[in-house]
C-alpha cells in the first residue's frame, strides 16, 4: 500500500510517544517531509504557516526520533510512535504534548505542567 499523496499533497501526522502511548502532537508530512523521516529517523514535517520543511526539534533540540509508523485504511493519514530526545516535551509553549488543554464546560483549562520555559529556549 501506498500513502495517498496524489489525493492531497499534505498528510496529517498524528505522533504518540512509542512507549507510553499519549498523542504528542499533529503536524502534516509532503512527499519530502516523508522520505526525509524514513532516511533520516527523525521526524520532519512540511510547515504550513512558514512553507518550509522543519525537522521536530531543529531549534529545542527536543527531537523526536522514529520508532514505528502506521497508516489508516485509506493511506491518507500517518500515525509515528516516536521517542523524545532532549528535555523530553515536543510542545513549543514547553509542554510534553501540544494537547495540554481540556474542556471544562466553560472553557479550555491548562492540565499537566510545563517542562522547560520557551523563552529560555526560543528567545520570545
């Protein structure tokens, strides 16, 4: 089976640490971003909002190494089980996942807690 790339050149990304099993994050894949992760090990994706291929970690140096990689039924999502590098966290506001947030009924509340200050590592 083949990724589905013809039917949209983005594919959603969908990453869960390797052994623990929580989501991580979302992100897209290209074609390019794809065979970089599978050459490399590490996963890269392709930046919607800056147009650019971007390897997780390239500024943090929280990289997120290849373990496995599984798509769905139809080729047109991938799912990576990745392991952390570095302070262990892959969110840029310096959580370990991007999904730190939960619904509440009245709002969106902050669950879990920071892992590193991104102003120390991003400089904002």
């Amino acid at each position: 089976m083949e990724l589905a790339f013809n039917k949209s050149e983005l594919l959603p990304a969908i990453v869960r640490h390797a052994r623990q099993g929580d989501v991580l994050m979302l992100g897209y894949m290209n074609r390019e971003a794809w065979r970089l992760t599978l050459e490399t090990g590490f996963v890269t994706f392709y930046s919607r909002s800056r147009q650019k291929l971007w390897v997780k970690g390239e500024t943090s140096g929280n990289r997120l190494r290849l373990v496995r990689v599984f798509t769905d039924c139809d080729g047109d999502a991938i799912l990576v089980e990745a392991e952390i590098e570095g302070r262990q966290a892959v969110c840029h506001e310096g959580y370990r996942g991007c999904f730190f947030r939960e619904w509440r009924g009245e709002g969106f509340e902050v669950q879990g807690r920071r892992v590193f200050d991104p102003a120390e590592v991003y400089g904002r």
